[in-house]
C-alpha cells in the first residue's frame, strides 16, 4: 500500500539511496524537475524505472509543464509553449479563438509527456492575479475575470486529458492576490470574504469536478488568519470543499517552501491534520524525505478513494493525433496577437 506523500528526485538517475528508499516507503507517485531531465530517451528511463521500483506501473508521475517561464520540459529537447495570459489575450479578441488556443497547447504538452512516461501535470491554473500582486503568478494567468479563467481551464484540462494527462488545479482557493512569492516567505491576503467569493474562489467553482488539485500557501485572514490555506482544517472544510465543493484528491503545494514554518516533521502533521490527501515534496533532499516519511500514514479511507479515483479517470488517447498541424495551427492563432508563440 502506498503512502499519501509524492516525491522529488535528486537527478536524471535513480541513487541506490532512492531506491532503498522508494521500495521501503513506498510513495503514491513522483515528481520531475529540470534536474531530473536531459533527453526524451533518459526521462523515458527515469519513469519506468521509478516505477518498477515501486512496483506500480500505472503511478502517478507529475511535471510542472505549463509554458511560458514554467516549463521543465525546454529545447532542444521539447518545443516552447505560449504562457497562459496569451489564450487570455486572445479570448479577449474571439472567446472561441481563446479557447482553442488553451486546449490545442494543452493537447501538444499532453503529447510530450506521454512519450517519456509522465501522466499528470500540475495544469491548469485557475488564480485571478490582481494589480500589484507578486509577480510569481503573473502572466500564468488566464486574466483576471473569474469567468473567463475558469473557461480556459477547463479548456486546457480537455486538452490535457484528451492526450492521457491527468491535471491538477492550482492554486485553490487562489494564489492571485499574493503579494509575496510563496517560495520565499508566506503571503497574507486580507481581502473581505464577499470578494474572495466574488473572484477568487469563484474561478475554482466551475473545476470543482477536476480530479486533483494543488493548494496555495496563502493566509486568507478574513477566514483563517493563523494559517496558510495548505494547513488550515478551516480554509479546506469550509472553502476548498465547502464553497468551491471541490471533492477529488487534495495535495499540498511543496511542503519545501518557505511559506510553511516548522520542520518537515511538522509540516506534514499539519497539513494533514488539516485534511490535505497527499504530501508533496519537491527537493530530493533524502533527509527531508525521510522525515516526511515518518509522518505521513498510508493512503486509506477517504484519501485512498480520491487517489484511487483520479487514477481511474485517466483516459488514453482516443483518436489519432496530427502533432504538426496542432502546432502550425496553434502558432496561427498566437500570432494573431502580434508576438511569437512561445
């Protein structure tokens, strides 16, 4: 049985060290960064390896992969992808044009990921940035009207899944509001609860049914001004699952990340205590993971059937796939606005 914890790699090679570690913990899945990637033949290797290790040949194996400035998978390798605010542009020219453009990136990213072993990638955002906010969600943004992020990603969750890719909806409840970058210390939004409903929140709404979804470390003190959102039982009872009714499996944004205080140890108490499903955990530092290890139980009960869940909706490809002509039409539709696409 698997434990409710996800994690990093250390480089393009499994360690000894990492696979004494994964046959003894036995972690739900993985997650790559530019450290763990070089070719589309060692990727392919990585993830088959990881998961013969583990002895579970359908784990989840989850990547970063959004485009713009949040893109693992990088030339030469692997084309350039448009960031999101360019199908927001465009949706703000031909709605129809917009969406088009988010689901055709999405199923050329989908493409990518299939042939070298990954199966979900942590896509699509659905965070309103605001004026002055952080610039660590920016132009990953669809816009800033709820209505219309929702519908590019959803846009891009067809995308993804059309390819085989599971997604996962971040940054819930919102990360748009943040005016500070999680990963360096913990943002506070202060903003009164009738607007996070009017905006924020209302632009998960529409995703609730997404199979998995990544919270923000953001302090919403209008509602829980102790905790950040990742380890706060009230944001995730009353928010997450109540208001946006968001019932698929939640997981910790990284538990690395300087927005969260205390060690590992605590941070994962925490964050589970506080109804998060799954621990993820980014950095391959093998200290780090064993003291996650430690703390996080087996996947059972209600997390247990959420992951089983999401396993289950993945669909494999259903229909043959014109790589070249996505492409060609994609970057049509980019160039409308004038810039490159990527």
């Amino acid at each position: 049985m698997s434990k409710a914890f996800i994690i990093g790699l250390s480089g393009p090679k499994l360690t000894d060290a990492e696979r004494d570690f994964i046959r003894a913990e036995r972690p739900w899945g993985f997650i790559l960064f530019r450290r763990n990637i070089e070719t589309p033949a060692q990727v392919a290797a990585l993830t088959a390896e990881a998961r013969h290790v583990l002895g579970e040949p359908d784990a989840p194996i989850l990547v970063d992969q959004e485009g713009g400035r949040v893109q693992r998978f990088r030339p030469p390798h692997w084309p350039l992808y448009p960031a999101g605010a360019a199908f927001g542009q465009l949706h703000d020219i031909d709605p129809a044009l917009g969406l088009r453009a988010a689901r055709l990136s999405a199923r050329l990213i989908a493409d990518d990921l299939t042939q070298v072993g990954v199966n979900v990638d942590c896509l699509p955002l659905a965070d309103v940035p605001i004026p002055g906010a952080n610039d660590v969600i920016g132009d990953r943004a669809y816009g800033a009207e709820p209505t219309k992020v929702a519908a590019i990603a959803r846009a891009v969750t067809e995308g993804l899944e059309q390819g085989g890719i599971l997604p996962i909806l971040k940054h819930i409840p919102g990360h748009g509001r943040a005016m500070a970058d999680s990963h360096l210390s913990l943002p506070t939004v202060d903003t009164p609860k009738n607007e996070l409903e009017r905006v924020d929140f209302a632009a998960f709404k529409p995703l609730a049914d997404l199979p998995m979804a990544m919270t923000a470390h953001v302090v919403f003190s209008a509602i829980d001004p102790a905790h950040p959102a990742t380890t706060s039982a009230t944001m995730i009872e009353r928010v997450i699952r109540g208001l946006i009714g968001f019932q698929g499996l939640l997981m910790s944004d990284d538990v690395g990340m300087h927005a969260l205080a205390g060690s590992f140890a605590e941070r994962t108490r925490g964050l589970l205590a506080a109804g998060c499903d799954m621990v993820l955990h980014c950095s391959g530092v093998m200290d780090e993971m064993r003291a996650i290890a430690r703390e996080t139980p087996e996947l059972s009960g209600k997390p247990l059937a959420r992951a089983k869940a999401a396993l289950a909706s993945r669909k494999a490809p259903t229909k043959p796939f014109d790589r070249m002509a996505a492409r060609e039409e994609l970057d049509e539709l980019i160039g409308r606005l004038g810039a490159p696409s990527a």
